[in-house]
C-alpha cells in the first residue's frame, strides 16, 4: 500500500517540521511482511505482541481499505461520493479437496475418472452456497446511502426491514454484492493425472472461502463435509485466518474519520462496510477495540478495477489530499 505508506510517513514528517506535539503516544505500525495471509511470525503479529508485553493499548488502529468514491446515478444520487469506512473485515481460508481413485491406463476408463468424482464435488460446493444473512452494517450502508436518494428509492432504502427477504434475494444474485451477505466459495485450483494417458490416482482441488464474521473455519469444513455428496473426500485445510470482529460506529476514532470526510464534502456518504480482502489490522484485535480500514483517496471506479493489475496507480494530487487526511487525523485522535 505504497500511497498509504507514503501519506503517512510525510504527514509525521511534515508535522514534526510544524513543530506539532501529540498529546496522547502516535504509533506508526509497519510490518516488513505485510498481509501475509495466516503468518505465525508475520510483522503485525510480532508488533502486536511486543506492545501487549509492554502493557500498551490501543486506542484505535487505522489501515488501508474503503475509499473516496464518487457515485452519479441519474435521477437517484446525483454527483455524490461514498465513503466506506471499513469496520470488519471476511475471513480467509483455502481448502484442498482430495478424491482418491483406482487410477489406470486412459485406453480403459472407468464411467467417471477421479477428475470426474471431483466435479460432483465442485458442483455440489457452488450449488449449495452459505445462507445468506443481512448483518447491522449492510443495513446501515442501505440506510446512509438511501438518506441521500431521491424518492422513491429513498422510501425502499430506508424501510429495508419490511423488504429484507427481496434484498437479500437481489444481492445474491449479483457477485459484488452476495459477498456482502454471505461467505463465497470459490473453486481456483484443480489438479489430476501428470500425463495425458495416464488415470489419476489423486485428483484435487483448491477452494478459497471468505468467511463472514460468525463464521469460522471450523464451520467452513462442517459445510463442505455437509454439502458434498461424496463422503470418501478429504479435506485439508492449507491456509487460514479468522474472520475479525466489528468495531463501533459511535466510537471517538469513527467520528473524527466521519467529521474530517464532512469537513471535506458536506455531501459525503459516510458508511461502514465489510473488507471484502484482507490487511493487518485485524492482527491487533488483542490489543485494541477500535480498528478501521480506511484509505483517504479519491479513485475512480475505473481506477479501483486497476487494483492489483497492469498499471495500478492513483493520480498524485490525490496523494496530497492523502497527506492531508494523516495531518489532520494524527491531530484530532492523538489530543486528550
């Protein structure tokens, strides 16, 4: 995250330059292993574990995530922006799936290889997805955006409790959606036979869970032992990191992140949302109560699509209104 890093770093530079002193202890936590996903000695581990053994508690911890967004739908939000405040983020988990099979020469094949067993298998897991559930934060992201709709989609976004059943059936049907209500399944690796003639003996797969907060990895596996017609599958977990809890959106930290957007913009969005990916601040949990994800950039739909890709960038200035932010948040949070 080097525009974050980056942000950060001038913004304590430039306030020390003011001759700007904290009333309350600033920590600039950087791991040298960020967002390696289930580390046992990762960065933020080991940062966390050495402040907790100095007796040090957080007020709160803020990393990378939601962004400035600006949104027009004509006739419903016209020229807004959205801004997400990451208040939780999903679970990881990779799961290796194994059928095991008489094997054998291609020339005398059985009705269904172990290749063959294996796609029930993927069949059954994409066929049978978690149930899907409307946590507090989806409907107050409904709630704030739909504050600032015109009606009648204000009406419908603000009454979600008598139209919960048909929203949830709507956002599952929509992948950039579903994964806001529900934990994903996503089948990404497949492996069979070395050779082109020769039967698989071992035939697997890899699927990559994100799991919602309440579920857990142990509940993951219940699932697919639970969904899978296949009995005689074995199932290996390869990597894996909990879901994080939910911080407040009443805390002081939210409100500063909240008021400081609003000083910006008066006619900002602000609403909690859900991680989709992984950082590292969930890794302070144990010693800290108020944790956010939140990246202060403006960035264009077509931008955000670049992320992880070909040419990922953000336009310079938006850097400055970045060092902006810190300045300003380092200020508000760390005074008495």
């Amino acid at each position: 995250m080097k525009n974050h890093l980056i942000a950060v770093m001038d913004a304590v530079e430039t306030l020390l330059e003011e001759g700007f002193q904290p009333e309350r202890d600033v920590y600039l936590l950087f791991g040298q292993d960020e967002e390696v996903v289930a580390s046992e000695d990762g960065g933020a581990k080991n940062i966390m574990r050495t402040l907790k053994e100095r007796g040090i508690h957080l007020d709160s911890v803020l990393d990378e995530g939601g962004a400035i967004i600006p949104i027009n739908v004509k006739g419903i939000l016209n020229n807004k922006e959205l801004v997400g405040i990451g208040i939780a983020e999903k679970g990881y988990t990779d799961f290796e799936i194994t059928v095991n099979a008489k094997g054998g020469h291609s020339s005398q094949p059985p009705v269904h290889s172990g290749l063959g067993e294996l796609a029930k298998v993927i069949t059954d897991l994409e066929g049978n997805q978690f149930k899907a559930e409307l946590l507090p934060f989806v409907k107050e992201l409904f709630s704030n955006v739909g504050r600032n709709c015109t009606y009648p989609a204000r009406l419908v976004m603000c009454n979600l409790n008598l139209l919960q059943p048909l929203l949830k059936f709507g956002m599952t049907k929509i992948p950039f959606a579903a994964c806001l209500v529900r934990t994903t399944t996503a089948v990404t690796m497949a492996q069979g036979s070395p050779a082109a003639n020769v039967l698989p003996q071992k035939s697997s797969i890899t699927v990559n869970f994100r799991q919602m907060p309440g579920t857990t990895v142990e509940d993951v596996e219940k699932h697919i032992r639970k969904v899978c017609r296949n009995k005689d599958i074995e199932v290996k977990v390869l990597k894996a990191k909990e879901a994080s809890k939910f911080s407040p959106t009443d805390s002081r930290a939210f409100k500063i992140i909240e008021e400081i957007v609003m000083q910006d913009n008066k006619d900002a969005i602000v609403a909690p949302y859900l991680v989709m990916g992984g950082t590292d601040a969930c890794y302070y949990e144990p010693i800290c109560d108020n944790i956010y994800r939140y990246a202060p950039y403006r960035v264009s739909i077509s931008l955000l699509r670049c992320t992880h890709g070909t040419n990922e960038r953000i336009p310079v200035d938006t850097v400055a209104s970045g060092v902006a932010f810190f300045k300003r948040y380092i200020r508000r949070a760390s005074a008495e």
